[in-house]
C-alpha cells in the first residue's frame, strides 16, 4: 500500500504543487524543531499547529520527494499522526504512524511514534501489542525527554489495564526517577504519583455526599458491583467532553454491574449549558453550597447525562489524591482500586479495563 494511500485525507492531490506551498511546508517544520529546543509549551502548540495547516490537503509525498526534504516528510508525519490520535482518529493515526516506522524505522521520529501509536493500539483494544510497543519504545528513548516520561506513563497504564499491578508500579516509579535525575514536570508528578498511590488500594468511602439521579448508595452497598468514578467540575471543559463517552458507557454496561458516578464538590464558581444546547453556556461565579447543589441539578437536566451526579466534599476529594480533573478511578467487585487516569483521553482503554473488572464473577457471600 503506498503512502499516499496511507495517508487519507492528508495526503490529497492537488492539481498543481507549488514551490511556496514546500517553503511553507519546512518553515513551519524548523520552526516547530526550534520551539521544541526550547522547551516552550506555548510555542510549541503554535508550531503544531503552524505545520498541520501548512499540511492539510498536500501531497506531502510528492512534495516533499527531494532526499533533504526526508526529515520533514518525517516529522509531518510523526506531527499529523499524533494528532489524529489526540482527536480520536485511531485508525488513521495507526496507518500515518505505522507508515513512519516502516518507512523510516531508525529514524528519531519513529522512535518518538511508538507512544501515540501505542496508545492508538490500546484505544482499539489491542493490550497487548500495545504493550510490546511501549516496552520497545522506553528502551530506545532519551532519558529526561518528555517522550520517556509519556512512555513510562502509558506503560504503567497499559500494565495495570492487564491487572498488572507490581509492573504498573515500577513503570510509574520509573517515571519519578526520571523526573528526579533530569528535571521535575509538576504534572507528570501529580499524575504518576497519584496513580502510584491508589492502584491496589481499597477505595476510600464517600463519607459525607448528596446524590442527584439515583438513591443514594454507600462503597460497602456496591460490594459485588464495578464502580467508576469520575471527579469532575462544571467549570471543567475536559470535564465536560469525557461525559458523552461516559454516559454511553453506562448506558452499555449498566445491567452487567457497572456504576458509573459523576463526583464533585462545592466550587464557588461553575458552568451552565443553555437550554437549546449543552455546548454552548455561561459561567457562573459567587455560590454557596445551597445555589451550588442547585446548580448541579440544572446541570444535569440540561446536559442530558442519565447517570447519578454526587456531590461531596474536599476531604473526600483528598482521600483520592485528586489534583488534576477530570479523574477516573475504577473499583472493582472487591472494593479495589484498579486503574486511575488522569485528563479525558479516549474511551478505548477504558472500556476494555471495565470489560475485565466485569468478567470477573462478584465475591461470594459470607457463609453463616
């Protein structure tokens, strides 16, 4: 199969290629590699962006055919891979990125693709090819990168999406190691710390919680049941985005023993959909718990989610280690922790780690 092929939409023909359209092409790439020798975030996210317009609907083989113009072919392809990946393109991001490791196997740049494609894998599913992946690519990566720290992070999480739970271990303190030697990143700290915190674990209790479609139910209720748990705010876009998958989720597998429960607590300020369309809204600052709970409750009229929403309260929150939201924690029949995640992320892995903790076959009762 050839690479335009390959490479869908990305790689369209055009009825005349222009030598300005090449220039704009390697200016956005250098570019790109200049921010990301400077470790600027920001700047880094306007070259991404810079290079994926300069792409969009280029024949980047043809364009770019000249034997100089192979490491941007390279990078356009790791670039425009990734991103499919990020906006839930598996399928496409699997092909662009396998394309890049066969074309180009010892290159950079496809040593950098066995994360976005690795996690391509886990969102169709595919655990384990996943995971020979990721085992390959943190062996090949440079210590310090941020490249290895998403690897040590993805390798965790696909061991402990198995029921792994010494290897997901080890690979997150892996992570912490290297952020110890090589320089800290508070969000990959937060991230791998909490997860090294709860994984195995039995669940902290919810204590003190008002519930808003569905009767109210205690952890020692659910014994038997798999529990997710999303921590959440209304004010949280990333939030806001992972509820459809999450309401489909339950909707799919609430009669096999899935509870799946939105838990918040008391923020001053939040969000509210309009009425016409749960996409479009208004903030809202100055609220008490009272105008609070009021405001969960519309929330979930007008955003349309069928599963129960509990507000709680911080030290509830701090039992979990929440720092970063959204949070999704998954419990299973016994009462134990068995995956955390941070951020919204795609609804593969998720769904796959929920279809194992639901095979598993409820605790017996006691006997007597």
């Amino acid at each position: 199969m050839t690479l335009s092929i390959l490479l869908s939409a990305w790689l369209l023909a055009t009825p005349a290629i222009a030598d300005d359209t090449a220039e704009d092409i390697r200016n956005a790439c250098s570019d790109l590699v200049a921010a990301e020798a400077s470790a600027n975030p920001s700047a880094i996210r306007r070259g991404t962006i810079e290079l994926l317009t300069a792409c969009k609907d280029q024949n980047l083989e043809l364009l770019l055919k000249a034997e100089e113009d192979t490491p941007v072919l390279r990078k356009c392809l790791l670039v425009i891979g990734t991103d499919h990946g990020l906006k839930g393109s598996q399928v496409e991001a699997t092909r662009i990125l396998e394309t890049l490791l066969e074309k180009f196997p010892d290159s950079a740049e496809s040593k950098k693709a066995g994360v976005p494609l690795a996690r391509a894998y886990s969102e169709a599913g595919q655990i384990d090819k996943a995971l020979t992946l990721i085992r390959k690519t943190t062996d090949q990566l440079e210590a310090g990168s941020i490249e290895i720290r998403e690897a040590w992070m993805l390798r965790g999480d696909l061991h402990a999406a198995r029921g792994e739970v010494l290897d997901a271990r080890r690979a997150w303190s892996r992570l912490i190691d290297d952020l110890e030697r090589y320089g800290n990143d508070a969000r990959a700290r937060r991230n791998s710390t909490v997860r090294l915190s709860l994984l195995g674990k039995k669940a902290p209790l919810l204590n003190s919680s008002t519930w808003f479609g569905g009767d109210r139910k205690t952890l020692t209720q659910l014994r038997g049941e798999v529990v997710l748990f999303d921590f959440w705010a209304t004010w949280c876009g990333p939030c806001r985005e992972l509820m459809p998958g999450l309401d489909r989720i339950h909707q799919s597998h609430k009669d096999q023993g899935l509870n799946v429960l939105g838990i918040t607590k008391p923020y001053a300020r939040g969000w509210l959909p309009s009425k016409e369309d749960p996409k479009r809204g208004q903030g809202i600052n100055g609220m008490d718990r009272t105008a609070f709970l009021m405001h969960v409750s519309e929330f979930r009229k007008r955003f349309g989610v069928s599963y129960p929403f509990v507000v709680t309260s911080r030290s509830e929150f701090d039992s979990y280690g929440v720092g970063g939201i959204p949070m999704v924690v998954l419990i299973d029949r016994q009462g134990t922790i068995a995956w955390v995640r941070v951020g919204s992320g795609g609804e593969g892995l998720l769904e796959t780690v929920i279809g194992r903790l639901l095979a598993k076959q409820p605790p017996a009762p006691p006997s007597g």
